[in-house]
C-alpha cells in the first residue's frame, strides 16, 4: 500500500519515537518531548501506512545560517522560534531540517517515501529559503541529490553533540529551484 504524507501533529509523536528507534543507535536517541517541540513548529510531516508512521521529516526555522542547533538542545526554552502557521515570506532565518527517517521496511523501494517526505517540506517552506541540516550516518550522498553542499566552516563544537563523521551541509533553495533539482 502506498504510504500518504500528511503534516505532523501531537497524534504522531508516539509513532516517530518508534521509528526513531529503529533508526538510531540509543545513545542518540531524542526524548518524545523534544519531537514534541519540533511538530509544534507545524512545518513538518510523515508519512502513514494506514495509521503506523513509516517515515518522517522533522523541520523548523533556525535563527543562523552560521551554525545548527546542537542535537539535545531543542528541549530548552527560547530556543526555537515561535511556531507559525505561514512561514512564506519570513525570510529572516534559515530553515533546519532536524530529521528524515524511513522505516527499513519502506527504504529502497520504488515508493520514494523519503523523497516524497522531503518535497513536501520544500513545497512548505517555498523558494527563497536558505535551508540546512547536519548529515548524520554516511547519508552526504543522499543529500548532495538534492542539492545540498558541505558548508567551507563545519561548527566542530555543535557537530561534537552529534554522532560520529556529522556533516553541517546548506542548500540554497532559490538556486536549486532555478536550477531544477528539487
């Protein structure tokens, strides 16, 4: 059955802990309350199998092209912006893209869930956003497909907070649209 991608609420939280799980090693694993503070941010996405998540895109505006969020740091306040129904037109920040995650089941398969989870965050957030993420388990690849790049400054103190060979990388979403990339 073909997965649909709707937007991420309070319902889903509980299942993107789940896959989370099933994605990382447990000594990154992000705190339900943490998932909570990025969907309440409303620009962010998952896909479902009938009502079992298999697969997410975890995302929200970020004050600083210069540098991430550190990893754990999205549980203390003030630090992300306050949410917003409407991001269009907001271009005073960046936008961060925390997390994609594919159920194993659904990687690798014609389906495209990942693909599917990360074009409707870009639809979202439009064309002239700066957009940037921190690559984690060998997956630079994966987004230099979709026209990211390795920032020149790797921030080596807020990449310390994530696992092993983190990459910084940005992608500056007016000249991949132009370019037709996405």
């Amino acid at each position: 059955m073909m997965p649909i991608v709707v937007p991420a609420n309070e319902s889903h939280v509980e299942g993107i802990y789940q896959l989370q799980t099933q994605c990382y090693a447990e000594d990154v694993l992000e705190t339900r309350e943490e998932f909570r503070a990025i969907v309440h941010q409303n620009t962010s996405f998952v896909a479902l199998n009938q009502d079992t998540v298999v697969g997410y895109i975890l995302s929200h505006s970020w004050h600083s092209i210069a540098y991430p969020p550190s990893l754990h740091d999205l549980d203390l306040a003030g630090v992300l912006p306050e949410p917003a129904d409407k991001i269009h037109g907001d271009d005073s920040r960046c936008h961060f893209i925390h997390d994609l995650s594919v159920s194993p089941s659904y990687r690798n398969s014609l389906v495209g869930v990942g693909k599917l989870l990360f074009n409707a965050t870009m639809d979202l957030i439009g064309p002239s956003r700066i957009v940037t993420l921190v690559s984690v388990n060998s997956t630079v690849s994966y987004w230099e497909k979709r026209g990211f790049v390795s920032a020149k400054v790797q921030p080596t103190r807020i990449l310390s907070s994530y696992p092993e060979a983190a990459v910084y990388m940005i992608r500056l979403q007016s000249l991949v649209v132009n370019n037709n990339l996405s």
